[in-house]
C-alpha cells in the first residue's frame, strides 16, 4: 500500500480528503443518541453568526450591548449559512467536513516541510482524517477544528519561512496566526511563540532575523487591528482578543482555598463563587460591572487566590497535563470509557513523538521548532490556567506532522534528504 502512496500521491491524498470528509457527515447524520441531547450551540457562536447575519449588533442573547466574550472569525465564518437560511439545518456542522479536509492538506503539506516523506505526510494526514475525538466533538458549534486549521497552516508557513522560504512566509505566517487569534484567543501567545522560533533558528544573519519577526508580528498586528479597533469604540478599552479570558482562568483556578483542590469546578459555580465575593469584599453586584471591568476583576482574584496558595497551584497545574492530554485527572468523576480509549490514543501518539525526537540528533530538530514551541508553549498555557482535552486537539495536527518527519524522513520538498 505505502509502495502504491508513494506512486500515486495526489491519488493517495484525494482519497485521505475523502475519508476525512466521509467520517465526518456520518458523525453528523448518525451521531449517538446522548449528543443529541447536548447543546449545540454552547458558546454562542451560531447566535452571533445569525446577528451579523441579520446585520444586528455583536450581542450576545437578551441583551443589545455590543460584546467581545467570543472571538468574531467564527461567527464570520457562519454568517453565509445564516444568511442563507441554513442555520437550522446539518449545514453549519457539516461545515466542519470542509474545515478538516483542509487541515488535512495543511498537516500534508507540513510533514513534507519537516522533511518526512511522501508517505510519512500521507499517514500524518491519515491519521487526522481518522482521528474520532476531534469527528466526534463535532456536533456543536466550537472552534477548535478551525483552530486546528489556521495553527497547521501558520506552521507550515513559518517552517517554510525558516528553511528559507523568503519573507513572504513569514508575512504569510504572522497573518495567519492574527487570523487564528481571531477564532481561538489562545493562538496568539502560542502562535507568536512559534513565529519567534522560526525567526531565530531561521539560517539568515541576526539583523535580517529580527527584520523579520517584527515583519511577521506587524502582519498579526494588521489582521487583528480591525477587530481591536471596533473594541477600543464598542467597550472604550484595548481588547485585542476577547472579555472572556478572565473568567476562564477564575473557573480553572477558583477551588485552590478548598482542601479537596484538585476537584474540577464547573462554570455555574465559579460564577457563584464570584459573585459572592463581589457582593461581600467589594459590595458590587455582578451586572453593575461592565464586561472590560468583569474580565479584569476575574484576573485579579485568580491572581490573588494564587498567591495565596502556590503551592497547590502547582499541584493542580501538574495534573492538568493529564486533563489536556488524557482527559484524566477530574477528581470526584470517574473517567468515562471514551475518556479512557483517548487517554490510550493520546499515550501512544506522546510516546512515539517523545521517541520519534529522541532519535534525531540536534542539527535535525531545528526545522522542527515552531511546531514544537506552539506544541510546548499550548500544553504549559493550558496547564497554568484551564484543560479540557479539546483544548489540545488544534496542537494534535503538529505532533503528527512531526512524528510522521521523525520516524519517516525522507526527501523534503525543498529537495533535503533526510
């Protein structure tokens, strides 16, 4: 079969595409019965989708305030289909077929970039289009899969920049990640980690290198300014992302005062929790507080609870490693057997990337840098704050892509053997 791949690649990859796309329409007309009972729209994306659609104010529902508690990409994204009268029809999630299709070609175009050959990039793609918790997350409306798509993309351009792909890429690379920023606000750290990574091991003289990185972080800047723009008007304060952040890391992180700390704590009762202390050190109720002034209100009492205990803060930061990666680690609820198929999935995948690295010798790894920055960077990032194991699933296409290059290297397309 690889001896056939190896032939016929653009065959192979077509057939890949297929079979991405094939899963994922099948997850969504013969989904299990217990997904169905799940919102499908948790995070308003499908709401804001139909305002913009309906030409309405960015608002979230009941309210007409203008807000920026969720990224605008996604919602831009929707907004066709609302317009068209199919957000209430498979359309919007069967938009997630197209989106891992794409990732597919990105994840291929990657792993060749990392120097693994033809069919080491054919099973990295493969491996995604079979990849069923990122199928199976599918039957709401989140970001992640789109995620997963813009951070392989901007990967590729920056491997492509450093290995000598001119300035254009790393253009191309900075806009990306602004883009990706714009649909998963966590793209921005991880992403500009990355781009700082391809500019240093890049092979050109220092001054072209930080020509370069300030080129590749003026384009993220110009992507982005649009939406921090309508923010610095709408709210009257620079949000370059979104107002949600800080109660992300408030949920993550407000059970540290508690002796069983480890337990994880669901949003209804962070918001309790919350509000309560509002009302009683501050003497302010929740609604008073204006969204900018509720995020940053969030981060200072994460903060202070952190400092007041440090040490199981870190404690509880060590085993959200094993929440992101293995969906283990929720003490009080018993892991469930997908979460234990995931956890031997995500193990197995770890370990032959950890051995795949251990195997090249230094001078080898530096095309791999970017990847593996935005790998290391989004896993301690989630750690430090909040994990849930789809908040790793963007980072899965880059692990691939380089355990594929790792273990099958071959000739690169720039014409490297390896």
């Amino acid at each position: 079969m690889t001896a056939a791949w190896g032939r016929s690649p653009r065959a192979a990859l077509v057939a890949v595409v297929l079979i991405c796309i094939a899963i994922r329409v099948a997850v969504v007309f013969w989904m299990p019965r217990d997904y169905g009972l799940l919102p499908r729209d948790p995070d308003m994306y499908g709401h804001l989708a139909s305002r913009i659609a309906a030409g309405q104010t960015y608002s979230l529902p009941g309210r007409e305030t203008q807000t920026a508690m969720r990224p605008p990409l996604y919602p831009i994204v929707l907004a066709p289909l609302w317009a068209a009268g199919l957000g209430g029809t498979p359309a919007p999630l069967l938009l997630y077929a197209v989106i891992d299709s794409l990732t597919c070609l990105a994840l291929y175009a990657l792993a060749r970039r990392l120097g693994g050959s033809l069919v080491a990039a054919l099973l990295a793609a493969l491996c995604w289009a079979l990849y069923l918790p990122q199928a199976a997350m599918e039957t709401r409306l989140w970001t992640e899969p789109l995620a997963a798509l813009l951070a392989t993309s901007a990967l590729w351009a920056l491997t492509n920049a450093a290995r000598g792909g001119g300035l254009r890429r790393f253009i191309l690379g900075g806009a990306l990640v602004g883009l990706g920023s714009l649909a998963h606000s966590t793209l921005l750290f991880v992403g500009l980690a990355a781009a700082i990574a391809a500019s240093v091991t890049s092979t050109d003289r220092m001054k072209t290198r930080l020509g370069r990185l300030v080129t590749t972080l003026l384009a993220c800047a110009l992507v982005m300014t649009p939406w921090a723009v309508r923010n610095a008007v709408a709210l009257d304060a620079f949000v370059p992302t979104t107002t949600h952040g800080g109660q992300t890391v408030w949920e993550g992180n407000c059970g540290l005062a508690d002796e069983d700390f480890l337990r994880n704590i669901h949003i209804p009762e962070a918001r309790e929790r919350f509000d309560r202390i509002l009302s009683e050190r501050k003497g302010v109720a929740f609604g008073e507080l204006s969204e900018v002034e509720r995020d940053r209100a969030f981060r200072a009492e994460t903060l202070r609870i952190i400092r007041e205990h440090p040490g199981r803060y870190a404690l509880l930061s060590l085993n959200r490693f094993a929440r992101l990666w293995f969906n283990l680690g929720f003490k009080g609820e018993p892991p469930s057997g997908m979460s234990i198929a995931l956890s031997v999935l995500h193990g197995a995948l770890l370990a032959l990337f950890i051995a795949g690295l251990a195997g090249r010798r230094r001078r080898r790894l530096r095309p791999f840098a970017p990847a593996l920055t935005m790998v290391i960077v989004s896993t301690i990032l989630y750690m430090a704050t909040i994990a849930y194991a789809r908040y790793a699933f963007p980072m899965v296409p880059a692990v691939l892509a380089m355990t594929a290059a790792a273990w099958m290297g071959g000739e690169g397309m720039d014409g490297i053997h390896r």
